[in-house]
C-alpha cells in the first residue's frame, strides 16, 4: 500500500463479465502518467466523485501485471480530491 497525488487524466468505465462496473483511469504526476485499474468495489465508492482535471489524494496497491511479470500494475484504493484554498 502507498499514498500518491495526481492529476485525473481520463477514466473509462467498463462493466465485466459478471456484471459489475469498474474502471481503468490515468493519473499524471510530476513524472509522468500512470495507468490505474479500479475494480468494482473500490469504482463502487469512488466513481462518481471522480472528475478529470481535478487533483487527488491516491491511496495505491500495487502487483506484478499477470501477463508481463516484469511490469507492475497500479491498483486504485481510495481516492480523495484535493481541494487547494487560497
């Protein structure tokens, strides 16, 4: 587990073989955009709070991808925007 910040690039939601919906989203940081899967339990709380453009507080697990072992794979946990007052 670990905490991120970034900035919502794109989403796109998918619905699975069973039926439920989830997600894969891009977040970009300062070095560079990552690519997120949200499965159906996180999208579920998240999703809709989910706006592109907008900065969030990223909580983050992460596993090697099941088709390429030498590629790591970022799952989404959590999420809370970020919300900079002057």
């Amino acid at each position: 587990q670990g905490i991120a910040v970034g900035k919502l690039m794109k989403v796109k939601q998918i619905t699975t073989k069973k039926g439920d919906n989830m997600a894969f989203a891009v977040f970009s940081d300062t070095s560079g955009e990552k690519d997120f899967t949200i499965f159906p339990q996180v999208w579920e709380k998240v999703g809709e709070k989910l706006k592109i453009g907008e900065i969030y507080l990223l909580q983050v697990r992460t596993q090697s991808d099941r088709f390429n072992p030498n590629k790591i794979q970022f799952l989404l946990s959590n999420a809370r925007q970020v919300n900079f007052k002057d």
